[in-house]
C-alpha cells in the first residue's frame, strides 16, 4: 500500500541532508556507469576482433610452399617448393580428412589487362567455385566460377564491387563485358564483394583455375590450398580439429616434397582459427577485469549507502526511541530505513544506467579505434546488475535498521 507519510518523510530527510544524499547517490550512479561502460568497451573489443577474422571463413586454413632450410635425404636447402594439383587431388580425394570446402590459387605472372585500350592495374587469381565460401565473398552480381567453367576452359571473370566502381562507373552493368589478359578475351560474368574494409582483396579478378593453366602456360603449378573446416560444438574442439587437419597435410606435403620434417618454414599454414582462440581469450580476461574493476565500484558505492544509513539511523535514534515508546513494530522501523536506502540506490543505479546507455548509445557508433567497434552492452545484463544493486542497497541498509531496532527504548530516549 501507498504510504504517503512514509515517502514524506524520505523526501524530508533528503532535503535536509543534500549534499550527503547527492554524494551517496555520485557513488552509486557512478559505479553502474563505470561498469556499463567497461563492459560496453568489452563488447566493441570482441566486435573489433570478430571484424577482422570477418574477411574469411571463420575455419579457413590457408597453405603456401616456401623454401626448404634444411639439408635432408641429399636434397640442398634454399629449394623452392612448387604445389601441384596432384598434391591438391591427394589431400582432398584420398587422405582421410574432415573438410566443407577446398580450393586453390594460382596467380599467373606477368599478364596485362587491358579493357578499351585502357591498361588496368589489379591482380588475376585463378581458382574453383569452392574459394567463394572460403573467402566469405558475396555476389553483388551475376554469378560466380562454377564447374561448367571448369569443365569447359571457360574464359570469363569474376571481378569486384571496386573494379566495377573503377573502370565500369559509366555503365549500368559491366556483365558481358570483355577484358582482354595477354591477349585472351574473357566476359565478365559476376561481380563479387568482400565482407570487412580490405581493399586488397578486391584488387583481384576470378578466372577459373583450368582455364588459367592452359592460357597461361602453368601446366599443373598452384601457390597455394585453401580449405574451410566444419565448426565444432566449442572453439577448443574446433581449434584441435584444425590442428590435426593441418598436422596431417603438411605431414604428407613434407614427405610428397623431400622435405625435413625439422623444417618449420618449408610449408607455411595459416591457422586463423588459434588466432581468434588466443584474441577470444584475451577478450575474456579483458571482460573478467572489467567485470571485476566495475564490480568493486559498485561495492565501494553500496559500502557508502550502508555508512550513509548508518549515521541516519544514529541521528534518528531518539525518533526511533519515540516510535517505539508510541508502539511501532520493529519491522515497520526495518521498512522505514529500508525504504530510504532502497530509494536512494534505485534512483542512483538507474541514472547511471541510463547515462551510461545513451552515452554509448550516441558515440558508440562513432568510435574509430583499432580493434574496437561499435562499443554497446546488452540492456538486459545491465537492468540485472542495477537490480542486484538494488537488492545490495537494501541489504546495505538492513543492518544499520536491525541495529536500530535493537536499541533499548528507554536509551533511545536519552540520545541527544
């Protein structure tokens, strides 16, 4: 029930004691804030980490030969290892490896673009259908490589949203358009799109990888594998799958190629996969610090609420003696400090919860910090704090109530 009284009295005793209200309520508030905040930082950090493993496939292994640094079986160190589709054909037809996609690049060199007379400066990479899903690439356009094009030698290509903008700015479409490389006429048949900000990947133009070698002189030559893992049911899982897969094809390309298996920079492989385990971890331990820092805010600001309660309740004493010399219960005494403690906290924690949001509501957006994007926190987990506030801030002012309580009427009265 609505107890008018009993609001009338808080009011009254916040009136009288302002500036201790006020500077109660700065603790309260600004712990809720800080801890919103931090956690709000913590959220754009892992936002600004999954943005950079966004470009690709989150279980993407990536594969390139180098040189051989050690002498092994007669064979010289400093030679080049050349990758070549019956490595390609081994790995994903007769090893027993757990894989989604895989597919390869093969670069062509000194090739020239040219489309109306125009020399163009990007880069032709030759590949399957499969890079697609590899690359986390989006067709803006028409199509990408697929089979038949394989099958086929087919000469077309797939170029990207920044060639189109570059070169096609003038026309609606640049689908059936032809560039001419080295000579060779090829229709553009799709354009695609990068997920993310690298505008290096889209330097590149798509031919298909058959296509490329007979063109181009590249007999059975590739630069590197590409493979796309299944996802496990936890990133330590998904991680050990990667270690394994990627255990087991360097363990066959070392011994296909007479390398040393002494030799850790023959075959260099880019495991993405415990890049992200070892930046989600330190996420984790930056949230668990926040966490913590925020935490221990809020416990200093509920510590203030307490000693606040504290010394109201020894101002009150000889009230407190009244009301219970005129027959007020203990509990009725609980409640009315209680209520007081209560209002101050929940007025408190919720301004700091609604600064706090809309701060980050309004810059959030707007921050440009390396590996920190679009910093927010889920309102829900931050309404629960406030209300474990809360609760903290009523069982911060039970005891100095229960303390009242217990005073003896007759020394209460006494109290100046």
């Amino acid at each position: 029930m609505f107890d008018i009284e009993r609001w009338q009295e808080i009011f009254d005793t916040i009136r009288k004691n302002k500036l201790r209200t006020f500077l109660t309520g700065m603790s309260v508030a600004s712990g809720i804030f800080i801890l919103v905040i931090l956690l709000g930082f913590g959220q754009g950090m892992q936002n600004g980490i999954e943005a950079e493993f966004k470009g690709d496939a989150a279980t993407s292994i990536w594969v390139w030969p180098r040189r051989t640094t050690i002498e092994y079986k007669g064979l010289n160190p400093g030679r080049r290892i050349q990758l070549r589709n019956k490595n390609f054909d081994v790995i994903t037809q007769q090893m027993d490896v757990s894989y989604d996609k895989a597919s390869v690049l093969y670069f062509p060199r000194d090739t020239k673009i040219v489309y109306n007379n125009d020399l163009l400066s990007y880069n032709i990479a030759a590949t399957t259908p499969d890079l697609q899903p590899i690359e986390n690439e989006y067709i803006s356009e028409g199509r990408y490589l697929n089979e038949t094009d394989m099958r086929q030698n087919a000469k077309v290509a797939v170029i990207s949203n920044k060639i189109k903008k570059e070169v096609f700015s003038d026309l609606d479409s640049p689908l059936g358009q032809y560039l001419t490389i080295s000579g060779a006429g090829f229709k553009i048949v799709g354009v695609y799109g990068e997920y993310g900000d690298d505008d290096g990947e889209e330097q590149r133009i798509f031919i298909p990888l058959t296509t490329a070698q007979l063109t181009f002189n590249g007999g059975d030559k590739v630069n590197n594998f590409n493979f796309m893992l299944p996802e496990q049911s936890s990133i330590d899982q998904t991680v050990a799958a990667s270690e394994k897969f990627v255990k087991d094809i360097k363990g066959y390309l070392y011994e296909a190629h007479g390398i040393s298996p002494k030799d850790e920079r023959a075959i260099h492989v880019w495991n993405p996969i415990e890049e992200a385990k070892r930046y989600y971890s330190l996420i984790g331990n930056i949230k668990f610090f926040f966490w913590f820092v925020g935490l221990c805010t809020i416990i200093a600001g509920v510590v203030g609420v307490s000693n606040i309660m504290m010394i109201v309740v020894k101002e009150r004493t000889r009230e407190i003696g009244i009301r219970k010399a005129l027959g007020a219960r203990p509990w009725e005494i609980i409640g009315m400090i209680l209520h007081e403690a209560v209002f101050v906290t929940a007025i408190s924690g919720f301004t700091g919860l609604i600064l706090s949001m809309a701060l980050l509501e309004v810059v959030g957006p707007n921050v440009e910090i390396d590996y920190v994007v679009n910093p927010s926190v889920n309102f829900q987990v931050a309404f629960t704090t406030v209300i474990v506030l809360i609760i903290a801030g009523a069982i911060a002012g039970f005891f100095p109530a229960w303390r009242a309580v217990r005073v003896q009427t007759i020394e209460a009265l006494k109290d100046e």
